[in-house]
C-alpha cells in the first residue's frame, strides 16, 4: 500500500496546510528519545521526522520516559523534549497529562514499541500510530515467563481491535503483513521505507584482513552471543576473519564469556559505544556488515553499511527481509546457517562485489526526507479527515 495520494507535496508544503487548518501542535509518544543511552533504530527515524517537521514549521513536542543525566525537559534538533516517568510509567503518566493538557496540542503521533498507548480510546484529534515491528518471539528475551506472556497478549490480542480503524504506519511491507495476520485492516495500514543519513557514504579502503562488523545495542534480541558462534564457524573457513562487535548493552559479560570460551580475543574485538564518524569508518573498511537478530522492523545498520558500499549477510528473518533484497543487496540465512553463509561470501571476491554495488545503488534511493514526507503525509490525511467529518 503506497502512502496517501498527495501529488508531489512537500514537506514544508504538507506543514503549510496543517498550519491553514490550525493543526500546527503535534505531540509525539514514544518509550525512548534519542538522546537515551538505550536509544536505537526507532529514536533515530522518530528524530529524523521530527526535526523536519519542526524546521518545517510544526511546533513539536515529543514526551518519552526519564533517563539517566538528561534534563526533564529540553530542547534538540528544533523541537521540544519531555521527558517524565520510568520505562513503565512512563505510559500512564503521558496518557493522563495529554489528557490534561488536551487544548495544547492539536495531533498526535503514537509511536507504540511493544506496548501500546491506547490512544484510540482517549485522543479524539487528527492521529496515526507507527509502529516498527510486531515483538512477537522478542517477548520471552524481554521479560520473564508470566510477563512475556502478557506482553504477547496485549500485542497480539487485547490492542489490535481498538487500533483497525486507525491509520498505522509501518517501515516496512514485511512488517505491514505481520499487522494484517493481527487483524489491522489493509487499507489502514501504510509502509513507508526508511531512509539513511548522509554521512553514510562510501570512502577509502577495505581492510586487508576479512573483516565483518556488527552495530547494534548488545541485548538478547540482537543475539550477538549467537554471532560469535557463527563467526566460529566462519573462521574454520577463513583464518584471518575479524569480527568488530559494535554497541554497549547487558549482554556485555555474556559475550566477553564467549570470548574467553573460544580464546578469540585475537580476532572478535567489542568496541563499546562509538561515535557516528568511527562507525562510518568502520562501515567503509569492513567486507560485510551482519546481524544475527532475531526480530527487526527495518535493518538499519544493514543499510547504513550498504551507503558505504558494504553488502550484508543477516538472519533471514522480516526486517532483514526489507533492508535486504536476499541475493541483489545482501544474503539472508536462517541462524544455523549464518557461519557458513558469511564464510561463502567472504571467499568469493566477485560475488561479494556485485552485491556491494547493488546495495550502493539501493541505498541511495533511502533518504530521511522522503521517509519524513511519508509519515507527515498520512498525519496531514488524517487532518484532511477530521476536518471532512467536522463540517
């Protein structure tokens, strides 16, 4: 399903006519911001639409939960940052202060991560949910047994029936499918690809030694310990691979175990955090770019490498699935095969050219802006709608 039909209208053209309908307030829900020291994929792409949307003219505010060191409230990027509650009141605490301060605000943007904000039962304003991936099997890494399965069932069963009328955006058609099996209606749900940061470029050379490199939070989900694992078997193959885990996360000491296990200290390097220009750098040096994870709603590390001309060899699983076109722009392999699949393209120098440049040329199709129109154009068709209704 291609985004609402709204000719070749900018951003700043799009924000115009909010602004004429006296819709220019938009509060964005989100678990996490950017500036969180867990923040990930789903922090990048909310910032990335929403200083556009401010230096287009929108008056932003984006609450999330508290976090460590930050300000209550703040100012980044344009737009206006509140952040209050833990990672689990956060929910209650939005929801009851939007309801509070209902004049204040005139859409809303609900960015549900795993648990939902309900904002079809409370917001009566112009709105639209982007969700990024169904969590489906990530439940039981997340939480514990009784947990985890409340969790599933408020995913799966109890919020899709009050979300099927509301307009639900989604960065990729793999995860728009997942939605559709839930029960969300067709027409009602919109993928909207993500896009890439420009300074993510290719440059220099590749290192000499095969070299693989991960990025990522290192959390269960990412399963990093299982990437070892394939690298292990990779190495059987290709004695002088190099593995870069890159992110900071707390399965830290369970891959510093696996590290020992295997004595690879010599070759599987955790880098901790790293700034954006070190990762470009890496990006640019490595052969391939992986992910063992278990669930995605769009690869973003995959693509980032790809602008720098680095193909990927990933778990075949739904997000991968859409930042990666398996055999064109990258190869996708169940987990059990993830070390001989990274070992077969490492050793073949044409194949692994050939796809470098179709994921190169795939790569610079992706761009924040575009991605930024499509998640203002469904809000702005949303306002359109209410104003239809109101008269």
């Amino acid at each position: 399903m291609s985004t609402p039909n709204l000719g070749d209208l900018s951003i700043e053209q799009l924000a115009d006519e909010m602004c004429a309908a006296r819709c220019s307030r938009v509060h964005v829900l989100a678990w996490r911001d950017l500036d969180d020291v867990d923040a990930g994929g789903s922090e990048v792409h909310a910032d990335n639409f929403m200083r556009r949307w401010a230096a287009a003219g929108l008056d932003i505010t984006h609450r999330t939960s508290h976090a460590v060191g930050l300000p209550e409230i703040a100012q980044r990027n344009g737009y206006r940052v509140v952040r209050r509650g833990s990672r689990y009141s956060v929910f209650p605490r939005a929801v009851a202060s939007e309801l509070w301060s209902r004049r204040d605000y005139d859409a809303l943007v609900e960015i549900w991560n795993g648990v939902p904000w309900f904002s079809p039962l409370w917001c009566h304003k112009p709105r639209i949910t982007f969700l990024h991936h169904v969590h489906g099997p990530m439940w039981d890494q997340m939480l514990p047994g009784p947990l985890a399965g409340v969790g599933r069932f408020v995913e799966a069963r109890l919020a899709p029936p009050f979300y099927r009328r509301t307009l639900t955006l989604t960065p990729s058609e793999a995860t728009r499918d997942e939605l559709l099996q839930l029960g969300f209606r067709p027409k009602s749900v919109i993928a909207i690809e993500n896009g890439i940061d420009e300074m993510f470029q290719p440059g220099g050379e590749s290192a000499a030694q095969p070299t693989i490199i991960s990025v990522g939070r290192l959390a269960p989900v990412k399963r990093q310990d299982e990437l070892i694992e394939a690298a292990v078997v990779a190495k059987q193959r290709v004695p002088e691979l190099q593995l870069v885990i890159v992110g900071e996360g707390p399965l830290r000491p369970e891959l510093e175990r696996r590290i020992d296990q295997h004595r690879a200290h010599d070759w599987v390097t955790l880098t901790g955090r790293l700034t954006h220009a070190e990762v470009v750098a890496l990006y640019r040096r490595a052969w391939l770019v992986t992910s063992a994870s278990l669930a995605e709603g769009w690869g973003l590390t995959l693509t980032e490498a790809a602008a720098c001309g680095t193909p990927a060899v990933a778990t075949d699983i739904n997000g991968h699935r859409s930042s990666v076109v398996d055999g064109v722009t990258g190869v996708l392999a169940p987990l059990e095969r993830l070390g001989d699949t990274i070992a077969d393209v490492l050793l073949d120098n044409r194949r692994r050219e050939t796809l470098a440049h179709a994921a190169l040329e795939r790569a610079r199709t992706l761009t924040w802006e575009s991605s930024a129109r499509g998640v203002l154009a469904g809000l702005h068709s949303q306002v359109l709608a209410k104003a239809r209704h109101s008269n």
